[in-house]
C-alpha cells in the first residue's frame, strides 16, 4: 500500500514537472517572437548578427 501511494506521488510530481516545463517553453518561445532576439543573445548582452563569435588565440 505505502509503494503504491510513493508510485503515484512520484508519477504525480513527474506529470508536474513536465506541466510545468512546458508552459515555460511556451512562455519562452512567445518571449522571442516578441523580441526577436535569442535568450543567449540577452544573456550576453549581443545582438544576433552574421558576424559570429571571436575568440582569443
């Protein structure tokens, strides 16, 4: 009884988690059509242009 209560708290908090990446997703993906720039290019603080990253030898 105790396994099949643990089994479906695990599944429950697994259904969640999944639920709850999910709608992050969505947010996510609405946030850059807005803006029209990637997360990374915020993070970084960049624009997404063609020129490509440089690195120092």
């Amino acid at each position: 009884m105790v396994g099949l209560i643990g089994l479906a708290t695990m599944v429950a908090l697994v259904w969640l988690l999944d639920f709850s990446m999910a709608n992050e997703s969505d947010a996510e993906r609405r946030r850059i059509a807005r803006s029209g720039t990637s997360s990374f290019a915020d993070a970084v603080g960049q624009d997404q242009g063609g020129e490509g990253t440089r690195v120092a030898a």
